[in-house]
C-alpha cells in the first residue's frame, strides 16, 4: 500500500502505510428516512490575481460540481452556511452568486438546497437599532426568495451586538417569520463557533437561553421547518429536540454525538445538518440507508469510525474546522488544491493535518490512497517534512 512521512507530536516522523479504502457503494441511493444536509463548502481559485485576505476568488465550477457529488449522494446542501466560510472569507456579495448558481444546479438535478440567511452584510458596529438589523435580515431574504430559495435563518452577530433582552429577539425573529413564503430552518451556533455570538437569544445561561428559543418557536411554529442547534451537547439537543411542537424538527449540528443523534431514542430522533457530511459523504449516506433498512449494526459500523476523525476536525478552536473540511476534499480529489479563500488554510498546524490523514486512513475514507497519500506527501513537503 502507498506510504507517507507522518510527523509525530514527539517531534520526529514516522512511515504510514495506508489501509484500503471503505466500499460504501453497495447502499449509495437508497433512501434515508431522515433528512440529511451537507453544509458544503467553497473551492477558491488559487490561478486569481487578488489579495486573498482581502480579495478572495472562487472556482465557481469546482464549487458547484461538489455539490452535484452530494446531491447524488442523496444530500440535500446547505448553503453559503459557516462550512462555506460565510464571515470568515465569504462575503454577501460573494454569498449571492453561490446561492443564485447553487439554487439553479438544485434545480437542474431536481434536489434539495437551502440557504443561508444572515445580516452579515452589516457590520455589527453599523448597527444603530434593532430595526436595522431586521431590515438586513429582510434584504437577504428577499434575495434568496427571489431566486426561488429555501431560507435557513443564520444567527446575526450584529442583532447579538445590538440586543439588550430577548425581547429583542422575539421582535426580529417574529417580524422576519411573519413575512417568509416557506417554513425555514432556524440556526442556533454556539459561541464555540463564533465568539461573536456568544450570550444568543438575550441569555448568557443556555438553558435560560432555550426558553427564550423554543418560546419563538412555539409562537411562530407554522412557519418553522426546523432548528439546528450547533451547540457540541448532545444533551441540550435530546432535551430541546423533546419539547418542539409537533411537525417542526430538530436538524442536529453536533459533530461529535451526531450517530447516536441521529438514531434517535424512544422518544424521538434528529435530522442532520453537519458540517462533517461534506468531508464524509460516502460513509454517511450509507450509514443513513442502513439506518433506514433497520440495519442499525451496519449503521454504527460504518458511522462509528468517523467521530475520530469529525471530533479531531473540530476540536478547539473550533471556528477553524473549514480547514480540514477542505483539506479532505483535497486528499479525495475533489479539488486539485489546498488553497481556501482568505488563507484559511493556515489555521491548522501540520500535526493537525498530519493526523487527520491517520484518522481519515483509518476510517476507510480515503477513496484513493495512492493519490491521497502523495497530495499529503506533496503538503507535508512544503512545510518542512521530508519524504
């Protein structure tokens, strides 16, 4: 089998053979029985003139041709969402030719997208009221409405800035889902996250901060398709996820607990939302059609050996996940590079990738480890490792 020079956390290196890649083929378009998205992330064009800090530019193509590869997989995509590096390189200008391309390509492939909504548009120091923050809101729905799109209503870091009580939010969530064509998906991202987010829905406590949450939804759940919570507790999930109203789901965003989430208990089970489907789609849509056949063994086998890898990719900071997003979608082949808009393929050090590669070998996800191990050889030779 291929091998590459690893380096160690004890400072020297190591010969890694890499194992064979997982067949998950057998079970690939089969149904779920769950709703499943993949919040997916951008390919930068690394041939662009610009600053990247400042001046980031997308392959646009490679972008949505990722995509493609999840919807026919069984995804539904979930777009211009933090996978996406929406406020961390993607901008709204930028966010509205990814949504306008990505809801045409849904289109054409006859699947499943929905859109991220925000206020990032506004800088939380511009603004002056909460009525500010509502009118951002709106000009971001309309756009994504005007396409033909579905909204998932983003977590605002200005209405965070500009709040001083919940009923704050009670206004600007309630003005917003009084005007909206379709039910949404609400997004609740911790401060893990995003720090600017931190004290959501008016409360510093998250249990408080709950109530304040599932009051909004109980108040506006006609026009509530669901709410992710981004929260890395998959205790607050089970509790919250156990006192929705009836008809409105709970799309989990716990990248560490997200197999025994997503199998549910007796009371109940949640949909997925995850960052961590982009980087293993082929195991995940298995796991979900074997989920769905009754085979909850195949289910645990095949999804188990990816928390490793999903809770290395997200551990602290946690804000920096993107990069190994990305990087995985390099060592699949899905992109012919590690370049990310607004050089966030800095954020993580050598070891992190170094073993992000032994946890992704490991979990049979490396489709080609011939060219998985070169790509990472050809990286690890760029920060100083020999091979």
């Amino acid at each position: 089998m291929p091998q590459v020079v690893l380096p160690t956390a004890s400072g020297g290196t190591e010969r890694h053979a890499t194992g064979e890649p997982a067949d998950f083929s057998g079970l690939h378009g089969r149904p779920f029985g769950r709703v499943a998205y993949a919040a997916a992330h951008v390919v930068a064009d690394p041939m662009a003139d610009c600053d990247p800090w400042l001046t980031p530019a997308i392959d646009w193509e490679r972008t949505i041709a990722f995509r493609r590869h999840l919807w026919r997989l069984g995804f539904g995509v979930a777009e211009a969402m933090d996978t996406a590096q929406r406020g961390m390189g993607l901008d709204w200008a930028q966010s509205r030719e990814l949504i306008r391309l990505s809801v045409a390509a849904a289109r054409e492939e006859g699947a499943m997208v929905a859109s991220g909504c925000g206020t990032d548009h506004l800088a939380p120091a511009d603004a002056r009221s909460v009525e500010d923050v509502i009118a951002a809101y709106e000009q971001q729905a309309g756009f994504i409405e005007g396409e033909g799109g579905r909204l998932i209503l983003m977590a605002s870091r200005a209405l965070a800035a500009r709040a001083t009580s919940p009923a704050d939010y009670e206004r600007v969530y309630g003005r917003i889902l009084s005007q909206v064509r379709e039910p949404v998906i609400l997004h609740w991202l911790g401060d893990m996250f995003d720090p600017a987010l931190a004290g959501y829905w008016g409360r510093a406590d998250l249990d408080e901060a709950m109530e304040v949450c599932l009051g909004i939804i109980h108040a506006h759940a006609d026009k509530i398709d669901g709410i992710k919570i981004s929260l890395l507790d998959d205790a607050k999930e089970v509790a919250m996820r156990r006192r929705l109203p009836a008809g409105v789901r709970m799309y989990t965003g716990d990248d560490f607990n997200y197999p025994a989430l997503i199998e549910g208990d007796g009371q109940g089970y949640s949909h997925a939302l995850l960052g961590i489907f982009d980087a293993i789609a082929p195991a995940a849509a298995a796991a979900l059609a074997a989920l769905e056949a009754g085979d909850r063994e195949r289910y645990h086998a095949i999804l188990g050996p990816t928390v490793p890898l999903s809770r290395h990719v997200f551990k602290a900071p946690t804000r920096f996940y993107k990069t190994g997003v990305v990087f995985m979608a390099y060592l699949n082949g899905h992109q012919d590079h590690f370049t990310m808009i607004g050089g966030q393929e800095s954020t993580r050090s050598t070891l992190h990738l170094a073993e992000l590669f032994r946890l992704a070998d490991r979990a049979g996800l490396l489709a080609d480890p011939a060219m998985a191990a070169a790509r990472m050889a050809d990286v690890l030779r760029v920060r100083g490792v020999a091979q």
